[in-house]
C-alpha cells in the first residue's frame, strides 16, 4: 500500500512557527516543516517509519481509509 494513499491533514503552528502534517489514521504520525511542501515530504517518511516500525512490532497496520467525512 503506497504511504501517500493515508490523508494527511495539513495546517499552520503559530507557536512553532511551521506546518504540521498529520496523519489520522495512523496513531502519532506527524511531521512538520518550514513549508507545506516540506511538510508533506516529511509527512510521506515518517509514514513510512511507521509502516515499518509496525511491521517489525508485528502490529497491524491500518488500511488507508480515503478521504475523511469529517475533520
């Protein structure tokens, strides 16, 4: 399953001054960066940490839902 397949949702941290990108469906996944772009580039290897750390644990690992009905 390609890690860009989960929805990352995408938003500005006045405190910390950069863009989170977070992954909902996956527990703790999140990235940031000094742009959206970085971001989301951020965001597509920590996913892939997380697939594989969950692999190693043998823990499942979510079935990207799609888009959500609700943020």
């Amino acid at each position: 399953m390609p890690e860009s397949s989960y929805e990352v949702i995408l938003y500005w941290d006045k405190k910390d001054q950069a863009y989170i990108a977070h992954v909902p469906e996956l527990a703790g996944c999140m990235a940031d960066g000094p742009t959206r772009q970085e971001a989301i580039a951020a965001a597509e290897v920590v996913i892939g940490q997380w697939i594989e750390t969950a692999k190693e644990l043998g823990r499942p690992i979510p079935t990207p839902r799609g888009r959500l009905m609700y943020a």
